[in-house]
C-alpha cells in the first residue's frame, strides 16, 4: 500500500465493500410495504441491525466471486480502446489471487 499500488488499493476496497454487503442483514420486503410514514423507523440507528458474521468460507467464496468477475469482465474488453483497463482488472484480480493463495504465494 506504501508504494500507491493502484490495483491493490482499488481491489482491497471494493472486496471489503463486498464483504460488507455480505454481512448486511437481508430486509423484508413485506415490512417495508403498508407502512405508514408516521409509523416508519427514522433517524439515525433507527434501522441499526446486527450484522451477520461470516463464515471463513463464505469470506473466501465472496472473494472468489470479486476475481471471477474482474476476470470476466477484462475478457469481455477486446477492442484496443479498452486494454487498459482490462490489465487493471487482471491486475486487481492476481492481487485478490494471492490473498486466496495465502502466504505460501508471496
């Protein structure tokens, strides 16, 4: 991260942003229909629920599925306008790789 690695930054975000999608607990649709607004849950901690932990596994199958779909999409990039950003996405996705890999990789 000292070195303003750019793939590595943008990877580790948005992965931890996955991880955190992931813990997010589920809403109930029905809860949300036929409320009025005088009765609905407003103001900051309203809505505060406890996360959901994950399991190692399910922290490794979202990770996986952050390098599936940068790899992809990168494959998806062909015209010559675009190979930039496919190398980044490559990039971002060997970053994701060697976490999985663990320390034997590095």
């Amino acid at each position: 991260m000292r070195a303003r690695d750019k793939a590595a930054v943008s990877a580790l975000r948005a992965t931890l942003a996955a991880l955190d999608n992931a813990e997010a607990v589920p809403v109930d649709e029905a809860q949300l229909r036929g409320v009025a607004l005088e009765h609905a849950p407003v103001g900051a901690g309203a809505t505060e629920a406890p996360r959901r932990e994950l399991s190692e596994h399910s922290m490794v199958d979202v990770v996986r599925a952050e390098v599936t779909e940068r790899l992809e999409v990168a494959a998806q990039l062909t015209a010559p306008a675009h190979a930039d950003r496919a190398a980044q996405l490559r990039a971002e996705a060997a970053v994701l790789l060697r976490f999985l890999d663990g320390p034997r990789a590095a």
